[in-house]
C-alpha cells in the first residue's frame, strides 16, 4: 500500500517543471547509487587466492 506522504510528495512533483523534475531525479540517482555502493563497501564479495604451495585436496585425502 502506498502511503499518504508518498502520495503528497507525487501530486508536488508533479507539479515541478520539467527542469526541477530533472534536478530531482539526478539527485534521487545519486542516493541510490551512493546506497548501492555503501552496500557493496559493507558486503564486500570474498574473492579466492589460488595458492600453488598448496597440497591438491586429493593429497590430503590420501
């Protein structure tokens, strides 16, 4: 559901001109983005270093 603030800030954009609404949405992409990549600064991907000193698991095994 969609709420009342939601839809008072939607009847106030549209009310803008179009240059307004240009600034706003460049500035909402900039948010996003900056939410995006502070996600991916607090989750970072592990990546996995191959190293050759290592014994081959079938090695170890036996």
């Amino acid at each position: 559901m969609i709420s009342h603030q939601l839809l008072e800030l939607e009847q106030s954009i549209h009310n803008l001109s179009l240059e307004d609404k240009l600034w706003l949405l460049d500035k909402i992409f900039e948010q996003v983005r900056g939410t995006a990549e502070n996600q991916e600064e607090s989750n970072p991907q592990q990546t996995l270093n191959y190293d050759e000193r290592a014994k081959p698991i079938w090695e170890i095994a036996v």
